[in-house]
C-alpha cells in the first residue's frame, strides 16, 4: 500500500460553542503540508473523510458543569458509534487542554481495549484552586506507541505552555495508574529545569499525581494533554524540539499507516 | 399604551428636579427645559420612552459633554499618517500594513465594577470585546489596567457602603479572567495599581486590539433606505437599567444596593459564537452596518446608526427578544444586557445572514428598517409609542464647565537619606505598586491563540519578570508585530495632573522602545472626578494639556478613548488617572527585545539623564516624605532617545533593555537580575546624593545590556543622536552590588531580590 500523502491527510477540528484553541490547531496542521478542517458540531455529518480528530481547547459550553462534560455529552448524543469505529480502525484522537478534558470525559482516556467508553478518570482542579498560565517543561516517557509523539525521543524534554483551571488527573482507582504505567500510557510528566520529574508546583502547574501531563489510550492512537503543544509551534529547545513535533508525529503516523 | 406613560413637563423647575430623580435619566433641570421646548414645538408632552431615550443619549457617558471641549481643544488635533480612522467610532483604525488595519478601543467599566467587581469587570471586557468586533476586527489581544485602595486597608478604615479593596480586586481579577479566558482571547497587558484614593471607586479599565482585513473594515452605520435592522446575541433583561446614567454621577453609600440593577450579567459563551458569526456575515458582505449594544443599549445604537448614515429608522419594538416578558417599553428599550450586536442589511441578503447566525446557535431578530427622515420612530403591536427627530435626540448639550486651579503639595522638599539602602532598596520591591504582578497575569490566559510572541512575564520558566511590554504576531504570514502596554502613576497625577499626565505618555512611550516597538498609536481612558466641581475640572483640563505636551511630538497620536467622570464616592474622588495605552510597530518581532540580563560580562549603560525630581516617588513614599517635584519631560529629548534606542536595536546591539520608572535604576536594575538570576556589579559616579541616583524617577531613562564587542557601535550610535549615556557597570554573578566612591552601597543576592520582589501579592491575595 502507498503511503499516504501529507496533503491528503485530511484532519477534522471539532468546534462547538467556547471552544478557542481551533485556529492553533488548524494552522499548526496547516504549516506542516496537511489538509485540517473546521467543523462546528451543528454541521457534523461523518467522520468518513477524515483520518484525524482534534478536539482543542477552550471552554466548550462555559465548562460550567465540569470541564469537558458537556461537549463530551453533545459528542456522545451526535456521532458516539461513529468515533468507536473510527478509534477502532486505529485513527488517530487528540484533545488539548480541553480537548483532553472531553476524551476523558468520553472514557476514551486512559481508554483500555476492553472497557472503552467507560469513564474511570477525571480532570479536576489544579491544587493551587486557580486557573494557572505558565510555561511548563515536559518530559516524554517510556510510551512508545502513542501516535502523537512518535518523533520525540524517551527523555527528551519540551518546553510547552500551560493554561487551565483544571488539570489535575485522577483516576478512579491506583490500579489503573499502573496499567498505564505498564502499558506505557503515560507519555508526558511535568518536569523541572534539571529535567527531575519528582516535582511539586510550580513546576507541576495543577498537583496532578506522579505529575502526570499527558496520556494515551491503550492502543496509543487516542492521546490528550493538558499543555499547549499547538501554543509552541515554533520555539524550540537546544535539541530543536518544539509542540510542532506532536503533529508531525501524528502526519508521520497516519502517512504510515493509511 | 398603558405601559407608556406621558410625562408633563409644563411644570415649575422644583417638580422638574423631581422628575429627573423620579424617573432616574439624570438629566439637569436646564436640560429638560430645552426637552420641554423640543415637546412644546411638537405639540406635545414627551412619554417616558422618549425621555428615557434622552437621559441615555445626553448622559456624559454617551455625549462626552463636560469634556468634548477640551479633547477636541487639546487632544484631537494631531495626525499621523498611519492613522485610517481615528476617534469617531467606538474602535480607532491604523494601518498594520498594506492589506491590514488593527483596530483600538479602550474603556472604563468603573461604577460597575465599585458595586459588583465579578459582573462589572467581565461585562466590561465583554463591552470592549463588541467594540472592536464592530469595526469588522477580529479582536486579538486584550488589556487592563486596575486600580484599587492597597489591599491591606483596615477595615476601620472602610466607609459606609464600600466594599474591601481586597475583595474587590479579587472580584475583578476573577471576573477579568472568566471571561477573558473562556473567549479565548489573551489578556497580555495591563497594570495593578494601589493609592489609597481608589478607596469608595476602583477603577477597572479595559482595552482590546483587533486586526481587520482592509477589505473586511466596516462602519456603525446603515448602508441606505430600506436596510433592515437585526439585532443578534442575547436577550434583552432588566440587567444594566440605568448604566450610563449611574456612570455619570457619584456614588453614595446607598449605590451598593439601589445601583445593582445598573450592572449587566456577562454571558462569555455567547459572546464568542456572536463574534463568530458577526465576523462571518461581515466577510461575506452581507452587512452595510454593524455597532455594539454598550451603554444605552438600543436607544444608543439604532438612532446613532441609522443618523451616521444620513437616514432615520422606524422600529418594532414587540420583536425584541426578551430575558424577562414582563418588562416595560422604556425599560427594553434602554436595557444594557450584555452580548448583543446591531446589524443593518439590505433585504435581499437578509436570508443568509439569519442562516449564519442560526447555524452559530445566536438568536438574531429583525426588529426595524431603515427610513429617509432623519427621525425615530418606534411602534408597539402597531401603536406608535415615540417620534423624536434623530440630530436633538443624539447630539447632546456641550458645556465649558467653571474651573479652579488646585492647591498642589508640588514643590521641593528635603529629608534624610536612610543608611541601610539595601534594605531599602528591598522595602521598595516589596511594595504591592512595584512588587511582581504574576499573581494576576497568570490568572489570565496570555497566549491562546498563539500569537503572544513576547508574552508579559520573561525569563526562566518559574522566575520570569517583567516585560515593559508584550509583542503580538498578529498574522499567519508577516513577521511583523504590534507591542502593547498600558500606564499611569496616580502619585504623580495627584501632586501634579500636567507633569503626571505627561510622565504617563513618557513611560507608555519608555515601555514601547524598551521591547523595540516604534510608537504607533495611543488610546487614553480618563478616569476623574465630578465635573461639576471646579477643582476636579481643572485636574481634568490639566491632565489634557499635559498629555498633549508629549503626544505630538512622537509621530503617533491618540486614535480612540474613554472619559469616565463622577468617579467619587463615600470616600472622596478618585486621583486624576489618565490611563494611556500605548502600541507599538515592530517590523520583525524577531528582533524584540526583553527586560531580564542575558549573560554575564556585558556592559550595562544608562540612557537619559537623572535629576532630582523626587515628587511622588516611590522612595519618598516609602521613606514617608510628602510633596516633591514631579518628573519632568521633555518630548524632544524622548522622541530623541527612542529613534536611536531603536536604530541600535534593529542591529542587533542591545541585549536586553528596561525602563526605568517606579523606584528608579535600583529598582529596574534589580527587575533585570531577577529573570535569568544573573547579577551586576554597577559604579555611580558624580556629586549627586547616592540616594538619588539610585531611586529617582526622572523620565526618559532606560538600561540597556550591550556585548562588549559592541561598545564602540553602541556608543556611537547614541552620540550621533545626542543622547546622553554613561556605562554604568557589567551584568556578574549572583548578586547586585551598586558602589558609589568605592564605597558600597547596595549589596544583595538576586535571591535575596527576588524574594522580595515575587512574594508580596501573593502573601496577601493567596
């Protein structure tokens, strides 16, 4: 099979009423070759088209429930089999911040093979009680499925900047902490200027256990964080890393497989 | 009808007062006198619409009439040729580049804000918002500058019917950011100010920036007879009654309960698909014209659009939607509720716009059209409820309001030098005006959008300072940036209103240059007192010169603004605050520059000179000396220094720059150490008290870090401008030594400075 072309990649970037992180999303795809799209919920018809699903950050309906729940209850009422079959055949999902809030609202974070849709996890929030804007350092792990971080060496370290309210993640039981840890869903932990991840605030900007950043599914092709890679297209660290890497990953992965 | 009701205005002038009261417009008894004479030649007795109607459009809020006069006198009379379309619509246009303009709007949400800080300070972004998003812009960055009695005020202290300032600041942070943050645009600018003036009436202004397609710019105003007015976004409710009359007059110790009703509840989630959906229905054309629902709500903005056209407009008014059905007629036709926008549309396109905004989930009604007479009419199921001509209903009165000079504490005064200036020095840091404002700014989101490119606080993650100012990369394909900061020192304004005024437009220019931005454009919101009070005029008129002494002088001009009179309350008038926002072109923001030092063994020089100008200081204040002379400046000098600051900057010379402002070199040195933790060792020289030196804050003053590589180009480079200069040191180690005649007299580590300077907000905010 031909490998697929970076401008047929065709990405689908969810919007719905306080979403406000799209235009980032949608030109850091576009920069790199890629065919992103805009999509307000109220026009969603398939994801037939498309062979990635971004869902950005922001404030969907004022997150004035719980952050995510309420577009990840509108997801679950418009297209909720349609995107089981998708992340099923193995296409790639990522939420940002809110993006990643609403994944795991829809139980497809931390998201295990068997229970997929079952919600075992939350964002709560951050320890300090406030809404937290400040450039945080990132440490990939040993995760070396997730489609969205392919490109990024285990230990290489990112500069990316955080904003949110809400980005403590628990998990319903410590049991599934160490699944993850098992099954290498752990793909990024908050980390200091000497690259420890044994960090407190504010290094860790929400109190998130063993500082936890961003997770992908089982499978790796479902994956949410709550920093803003799409927020750092362009800065680099020493080793010329940036959040451009994550959605080069992903081209890199949908180009191999489909 | 019976919900219109006819008022006489054929009675004696003490029953006229009454009315004014009764009916809540404010109006004078002179005012309605010449209403009564409008009536008597139409045959009639006003209903309370109409009259309603003219308390809005006559407020000072609305027609600007104790201080029109005077900005047209001293402020208005400057060009620049980057301006396209400055001061007559709720936002200022200026050229970004040849297929772009950026759009500048700045206001004051004050009394809102005094009474209920959350609703008063996120409707006021909210306002901001739909005044730049009128113009056609997407709004791209947000600012705000607040100001409160120190949080630490006792509560003895706290008169009858005011609120803590620590609970009101917490309020308006808190509403600042919900709201800001949820519509997803950055708040990189602003400033937190304390001065125990701002006691009974905070001040909470806040500015945005656009950017617009030049093709895509559109007016407030209706495109021909026969366009058909929607109006679009949320209900109209019974929140924001009376805004702008309750902004034009004191606040007393009942405002808390009685004004409630004036403050309007913002609603950011439908605020951000409005202003999707109006920008989408604009970039098609299908609009003639758009304006925002602010103050006076439809009585405003339906008789302004339609005059500003040349045409009148005939409403129905049972087509408004309504929060509340029970509502009276005047009180839906001058509700402030917040997010809602004013279309006009030619009727063919009428289809496609209600489609965009159905498809967005945003309620949009037509509600009237336009017509040829230069009248307003208004129907209920039918009944015709109010008939005014459009030019009385909007103009206004215009008043030359009786002025008194004020006796001012401005001259010089002696004290004593402390002998500890390190521990001084530290005390200064510590104060809540110069201390690190990141308990604030990073309750804002300052980057969604990814297009701050230098953002508020720099430096190492974890130990950023202070920029003087924050770069936006507004577009996908251009290098090219726009720099924002905004200033006042109400210290200054109160012992001196020209000098104060005029070191506001000297810092806001400082702060530009000092990131490498040419000033482009400035907007002012001018927060005073009651006009009517002859004192508080004369502040006012003083305030306007001085800022007219600098603005002239420096290529850029005002483009938009904001009077906000009557800011007194149970405990007396706010000081004089002409809040300036400044913004700044930068032709590759590559090439920005920052506050903290970069590295060490780089030379340290200090641009401008330092005079004994002690009035109002920080270290005066800290020391606890009153009076004093203010800065002065010169506009010459400092359009001067920032050409050949810039030129050196665009070469690349200066490593890292700050301005020196509140607590002088010392305290600006040290705000350079703290965010890379790289140290200095600086020697002064000369006959002039180390004091002195160290904390005064004499205008047109910069540091500047530059390799030692580039002395000489340094060097030469300003001597060619005439600047004065004068290497004052090195960036070493870990610690700020300051020497003067070999002796020490500043010595502390960066740690030691930073402690200081990062923890004070947040010790007493937590």
């Amino acid at each position: 099979m031909n490998k697929m072309e970076t401008k047929d990649i065709n990405v689908c970037v969810l919007r719905i009423e306080g979403t406000n992180n799209e235009q980032e999303i949608y030109d850091s795809f576009k920069r790199l070759g890629a065919n992103p799209r805009f999509v307000h919920l109220n026009e969603f018809r398939s994801l037939e088209d498309f062979q990635c699903l971004m869902i950005p950050g922001g404030f969907s309906s004022g997150d004035y429930i719980r952050a995510g729940a309420i577009f990840a209850s509108r997801i679950r009422s418009t297209f909720w089999d349609g995107l089981l079959e998708f992340v099923k055949a193995g296409y790639p999902v990522g939420g940002i911040c809110n993006g990643f809030q609403v994944l795991v609202e829809l139980g497809l974070l931390p998201g295990f093979s068997r229970s997929q849709g079952k919600v075992n996890a939350c964002l709560s929030r951050n320890d300090s009680a406030r809404f937290e804007c400040r450039h945080t350092l990132l440490k990939k792990m040993d995760s070396r499925k997730c489609a969205f971080t392919g490109l990024l060496p285990v230990g290489e370290q990112l500069v990316v900047p955080s904003a949110h309210a809400e980005g403590k993640l628990l998990v319903s039981d410590e049991k599934i902490y160490e699944r993850m840890l098992k099954n290498g869903q752990i793909v990024f932990k908050y980390c200091d200027d000497k690259g420890g991840v044994d960090v407190g605030y504010p290094w860790n900007p929400n109190g998130s256990p063993h500082n936890i950043a961003g997770i992908c599914n089982e499978k790796g092709n479902v994956f949410g964080m709550m920093p803003h890679p799409e927020r750092s297209f362009y800065k680099e660290n020493e080793n010329g890393f940036s959040g451009k890497v994550i959605f080069e990953s992903v081209i890199n992965y949908i180009g191999e497989r489909f | 009808m019976s919900d219109v009701v006819e008022i006489d205005l054929n009675v004696p002038e003490g029953r006229l007062q009454e009315l004014s009261e009764e009916t809540g417009t404010g109006l004078s008894v002179e005012e309605l006198m010449v209403i009564r004479d409008y009536f008597s030649r139409e045959g009639r007795n006003p209903r309370d619409i109409e009259l309603q109607a003219l308390g809005q459009a006559w407020s000072e809020h609305c027609c600007y009439k104790s201080s029109k006069y005077y900005l047209k006198k001293y402020l208005f009379n400057f060009e620049a040729p980057q301006n396209l379309f400055v001061i007559k619509e709720d936002a200022g246009l200026v050229e970004f580049d040849d297929d772009h303009a950026y759009a500048v709007a700045l206001e004051s949400h004050n009394h809102p804000s005094a009474i209920e800080p959350y609703g008063g300070a996120a409707t006021g972004i909210g306002g901001i918002l739909r005044d730049v998003v009128c113009m056609g812009a997407q709004p791209i960055a947000l600012v705000d500058p607040i100001f409160f009695a120190p949080p630490t005020t006792p509560s003895d202290k706290i008169p009858k019917g005011v609120k803590h300032p620590k609970y009101i600041f917490s309020g308006v942070v808190d509403g600042i950011r919900d709201y800001g943050n949820r519509v997803g645009i950055p708040t990189i600018a602003g400033m937190t100010c304390f001065h125990e003036g701002y006691l009974g009436n905070c001040l909470v202004n806040v500015g945005c920036v656009g950017m617009v397609d030049k093709k895509d710019i559109i007016y407030s105003r209706v495109g021909g007879v026969g366009d058909i007015f929607i109006l679009a976004g949320g209900g109209t409710g019974r929140d924001g009654i009376h805004g702008v009359t309750f902004a034009s007059k004191e606040l007393d110790d009942e405002s808390q309960t009685a004004s409630r009703s004036a403050v309007q509840v913002g609603d950011p989630i439908m605020k951000e698909p409005l202003i999707h959906a109006c920008l989408e229905a604009n970039e098609k054309k299908l609009l003639t014209g758009l304006k925002d629902l602010g103050g006076g709500g439809l009585s405003c903005v339906v008789g302004e659009m339609a005059l500003a056209g040349g045409y009148g407009a005939v409403v129905d008014l049972e087509n408004v939607h309504l929060k509340e059905s029970d509502m009276l007629p005047w009180e839906i036709w001058v509700s402030e509720s917040q997010e809602r926008m004013m279309m006009s549309v030619r009727e063919e396109e009428l289809e496609e716009v209600l489609a965009i905004f159905k498809k967005w989930d945003v309620p949009a009604v037509i509600i009237g059209k336009v017509v040829e007479e230069k009248r307003l009419s208004i129907n209920l199921h039918g009944k015709k409820i109010f008939d005014m001509d459009l030019e009385f209903l909007t103009e206004g009165p215009m008043y030359k309001r009786p002025m008194k000079r004020v006796r001012l504490n401005n001259r010089e005064v002696e004290f004593e030098s402390p002998q500890d200036l390190s521990g001084t020095l530290l005390r200064l840091l510590n104060d809540y005006n110069c201390a690190c404002d990141d308990w604030v700014i990073r309750q804002y989101d300052f980057e969604v959008r990814a297009r701050t490119h230098c953002p508020p606080l720099v430096g190492r993650e974890n130990y950023e300072t202070h920029a003087d100012a924050s770069v936006i990369k507004p577009l996908e394909d251009s290098n090219k940036g726009l720099a924002m900061t905004t200033d006042v020192n109400p210290h200054l304004m109160k012992l001196d209103p020209f000098w104060g005024a005029a070191s506001a437009m000297d810092e806001v220019v400082r702060n530009l240059v000092a990131v490498g931005a040419r000033p482009h454009s400035f907007a002012d919101c001018l927060n005073f007192g009651n006009p009517e009070k002859p004192e508080k005029m004369w502040e006012f008129v003083q305030a306007v010169q001085g800022l007219a002494h600098v603005v002239g002088k420096i290529g850029a001009t005002f483009v938009s603004g904001n009077v906000s009179l009557y800011n007194e309350g149970p405990a007396g008038a706010c000081p004089p605050t002409p809040g300036i926002l400044g913004i700044g072109m930068i032709e590759d923001v590559e090439k920005a520059v920052s506050t903290p030092f970069k590295g060490e063994g780089n030379l340290i020089y200090l641009i401008g000179s330092t005079k004994d100008e002690m009035g109002g200081s920080l270290y005066l204040r800290t020391i606890g000396v009153e009076g004093g002379i203010v800065p002065r400046v010169n506009p010459y000098e400092l359009s001067n220094a920032a050409s050949a600051i810039l030129e050196l900057m665009k070469k690349d010379i200066v490593i890292s720059c700050h301005d020196l402002s509140e607590g002088g070199l010392a305290c600006a040195l040290a705000e350079m150490c703290i965010g890379n933790g790289i140290g200095a060792k600086v020697i002064l020289e000369g006959a002039m008290r180390p004091d002195i030196q160290l904390f005064s804050e004499s205008n047109t003053r910069w540091i500047c870090e530059v390799d030692p590589k580039d002395r000489a180009s340094f060097e030469d480079g300003l001597r060619g401008h005439q600047v004065s200069f004068k290497n004052i040191g090195a960036t070493k180690g870990n610690e700020l030594i300051i020497e003067k005649g070999s002796k020490g007299i500043i010595d502390l580590s960066v740690e030691a400075i930073t402690e200081a300077w990062q923890r004070p907000l947040w010790e007493i905010m937590g």
